[in-house]
C-alpha cells in the first residue's frame, strides 16, 4: 500500500491491525444484454454493504473496545490482492478473484479493524495461461497481473465527458455499455462456475439498456427509475454516450 492509501487507512480505523475480506458472487449465468455480468442485479455496494454490517453487529460485542469498518469498493485496500492474501481465492493476471466454485464472478468486501487477528493462510495464484490477455480487445492486461485503468474497457464504459478518439472507438465496438466481461468469460478457470445463491442478484435483473429507457431522463430521475443498481452512479449520460458511439458504428458499418 501506498503511503496515501495507509494514511487513508489510518483516518478510517485508527490504528488498524487486521482486514477481513468477504467474498459475494454475483452471476446468474450469460445470457446476451449490454450490462455488463455485475451490473444486471442489484447494486453489489448496498447488498455487501448490508451483509458486512450485520456481521459487525454480530460481532461487535464480543470486542466493545475495539473498531469495525465495513468496506465496500471505495477502499484504500488493494481488495483482490488482500483476499487471496488471507486465502478467499486465487488472483488473476486480470487483477481479479477467482473463487473456486463461483470463479470471478464474485463482489469483494472487507472489514477493517484494530483488533489483531492471526492471519490465514493464502496466495494461491493464476494459472498464468495468458488466455485474458488476448482475449482483452483495448491490451489493457499487462504481463505481470497489471490493469492499465486507462484502456480497461470497462472503466472506458463508465468514464465521464468525451472519450478520446481511441477509447470512443474502443467503446464503440464493445458488446457491453457498461463494463466489459471479456476477461473473465475467457479464462479457463470460470467454466462451470457456479450460479450465485443470492436472490440479490439473480432476481428482478435487467440485462440491457435501449436509449428509450434513458430518454429524457435528469440524473435524478434516472437513480429513482433504478433504484440501488451499480450502473446508475455516474448518472445516464455515459451510457446514453456509449449507446450513441454504437449506434453510429453499426450504421457506419451497414453503409460503408
């Protein structure tokens, strides 16, 4: 970590001594939609969020004098890195989790907390096959387990404003308008994995977006229509971009 991020750390749990990370699948299986895998249930932030402070509830007493932070996504932990660490599963050179039954189709959460723990045995890693690597369509995937943020297609799907030339066209050529599963539907360790078991996120899902569901639509309204979804948050304007950016590539490609 960082100096940065252990003095944000420090300002969340003073004197941290232990993470605990928690792993939540999320995948009801691939059928064809523009949302990405994650995005189709309901926001992972408030589902992990919740579960992780029911734990802190139950635990809590047990050590009054000590603190509970619960961590969820927005965290100065490198949260894949930690997981395998204490043995949640194996990390990838894609930068993600596997988990032996559910693969990286998982959400990851964390507990930060003063209370010293003994650590649990971890580190198992990627089977180095490089099948992520070539199946990423902008080379965001580096040779040793680097994301390059700026390529990633999924963060290209979610950033605010004008693309660049390169990343619009990028965009435009991806099958999601939000988020990309690329990597993961490539790797060999994902086949088979297991459905998650959360109604959470396999119920009341939605897999694509049209641009009459966003017509019109303020950033507010458009958080009211999907209440506690994981695309909603940079408001409707990059998707209603990267709509754009496809439709135009499709109607480019029908009338070169």
């Amino acid at each position: 970590m960082s100096a940065q991020r252990r003095s944000w750390a420090e300002k969340l749990c003073p004197d941290a001594k232990s993470a605990l990370f928690a792993l939540f699948p999320y995948d009801a299986g691939p059928e064809t939609g523009n949302l990405s895998r994650y995005a189709r249930g309901a926001d992972y932030h408030a589902v992990a969020g919740r579960a992780l402070n029911c734990f802190v509830l139950q635990v809590q007493p047990y050590y009054p004098a000590n603190r509970f932070v619960v961590l969820t996504d927005d965290s100065p932990l490198p949260e894949a890195f930690g997981a395998c660490l204490c043995g949640a599963g194996r990390l990838g050179d894609n930068g993600l989790i596997f988990d032996g039954a559910h693969g990286s189709f998982v959400f990851i959460g964390a507990v930060l907390t003063d209370l010293a723990l003994p650590p649990t045995p971890g580190g198992r890693g990627c089977l180095h096959c490089g099948a992520c690597r070539r199946a990423c369509p902008t080379g965001a995937l580096g040779a040793d387990g680097t994301v390059d943020p700026s390529r990633c297609l999924s963060a290209l799907t979610q950033q605010g404003g004008e693309l660049p030339p390169a990343a619009a066209a990028a965009v435009a050529a991806a099958p999601r308008i939000w988020g990309c599963d690329v990597c993961s539907e490539a790797c060999p360790l994902n086949r088979g994995a297991a459905p998650s078991p959360n109604p959470a996120f396999t119920e009341n899902r939605i897999l694509s977006l049209a641009p009459g569901d966003l017509e019109g639509l303020t950033r507010r309204q458009f958080q009211e229509r999907y209440p506690e979804r994981a695309f909603t948050w940079r408001g409707p304007a990059p998707l209603r971009r990267n709509l754009a950016l496809q439709q135009e590539k499709e109607q480019n490609d029908a009338n070169p």
